[in-house]
C-alpha cells in the first residue's frame, strides 16, 4: 500500500508543476506589467525569506565569488539574486507578446561583429553562453532583430509535458531545440554548422558530465 502511495506522489506534483507554469504562460502576461514587477518582486522575498535550500546554495556559491563579503552583503546578494531570478521568469512568461521594438530595447550589444562576421563568411558559429540574465530575451533578439534563426540544445525536463510547453515557447521565439537525451543532437548540431549556421550552447552546466575542467573562481568545475 505503501509503494502504491509513493508512485502517485510524483504524478500529482507533476500535474501541478505543469499546470502552473501553464498558468503563468497564460495570466501573468495578461498583467499590466507594474502589477507583474510587484508581484513578481513580492515572490522573490518570500523565498528568499524561507531560507530553502536554493537560497543557501547561492550564498555559498556568492561566498565563493566575493570572499571577502561579511553575511550582512552576502545576503543582499542573494536578495537580489532571488529578485534577478524571479524578473526573468515574469519576463519570460511575458516575452511571446513583446514587440521586436520592446525585444530590440530590452538588450545592448556589443562587439555583434564577432558573430556577424563568422556568418556572413558561410562559416558555422557556436555561441558558448552562460546562465546569466534572460537567456531566452536574447535569443529573442538574435531570431526578430538580427533575423538568424539559431539551433540549441535543452535538457529533458519533467513532467514530458513541462519540456514540450519550453519547446513550443522557444520555438515559438524563432529557436531549433534539439533534447539533450533521446536524440541526434550531435549530429545535428554538426550538419547545421556545416551548413553555415548558429548554434548556441549553454557551456556552464555540464549535464553530460563529461566536460572540459576548468578553473572558476578558484576551484574546479566541468564546462
């Protein structure tokens, strides 16, 4: 009985993973966007306030960053971290009804001619990027701006219903997303550069763990 009980605990949180990132892709952008700062803001706090786990991994990680910190500015860091993070899913929830205007507005860009001019030679250029700010805004940029359609990869996500809702988002921004697991992607990753292409890899997170060692902030980590 017990296992039985143990199996449906997922499903369920599954449905209500999916569900409520279905419900910010479909309300919050309806948000007069000062109501959606706010109350985007306003969740960043109350996490940050929990002091969950996530909140303590990134004082850790700031520690490592700003060693010399006192607690006091480690935890404003990671109050503003939080609030960083929580901005870029309101913009993200919101970003399918955003003008090219507002999408060109929202980033600046500089020395763009190392990209321009790998592309404009036929020759296939790989954008290794970290996480950082809005990922899926720049994207944005590179697809209704630049108009360059670009290929990434994406990790398989769960629920399944939960990768395909970011496929489709992402996909609908002008991006080719290829899965990390359970497909060609390096093969197909191959053939686009050799056709000329971008490809843009997140290089920071080595879900394969088989990555290139490092040095990063004074330690070693996988890229």
């Amino acid at each position: 009985m017990s296992g039985t009980q143990g199996e449906s605990k997922p499903g369920l949180k599954d449905r209500l993973t999916d569900g409520l990132y279905g419900l910010g892709w479909g309300a919050v952008k309806k948000l007069p966007e000062p109501v959606a700062q706010t109350l985007f803001r306003a969740l960043a706090d109350q996490v940050w306030k929990r002091r969950g786990k996530s909140v303590l991994r990134l004082e850790s990680n700031l520690a490592r960053v700003v060693p010399d910190a006192s607690p006091a500015r480690l935890a404003e860091l990671s109050r503003a971290g939080m609030r960083s993070y929580m901005r870029y899913w309101m913009e993200s929830f919101r970003l399918p009804t955003w003008s090219p205007e507002r999408i060109k507005a929202g980033i600046e860009v500089s020395e763009v001619h190392r990209l321009t001019d790998g592309l404009d030679a036929g020759r296939g250029v790989i954008l290794a990027l970290p996480h950082l700010a809005n990922w899926d805004l720049a994207g944005a940029w590179v697809t209704t701006d630049m108009k360059v359609p670009f290929t990434t990869v994406a990790e398989r996500l769960k629920p399944e219903s939960l990768y395909d809702r970011f496929v489709a988002y992402r996909e609908g921004l002008g991006m080719e997303v290829l899965p990390h697991t359970g497909g060609s992607a390096f093969g197909t990753l191959a053939r686009r550069l050799r056709d000329g292409g971008l490809v843009c890899l997140v290089s920071d997170r080595d879900l394969s763990a088989s990555g290139v060692e490092v040095t990063f902030f004074g330690d070693t980590a996988r890229m």
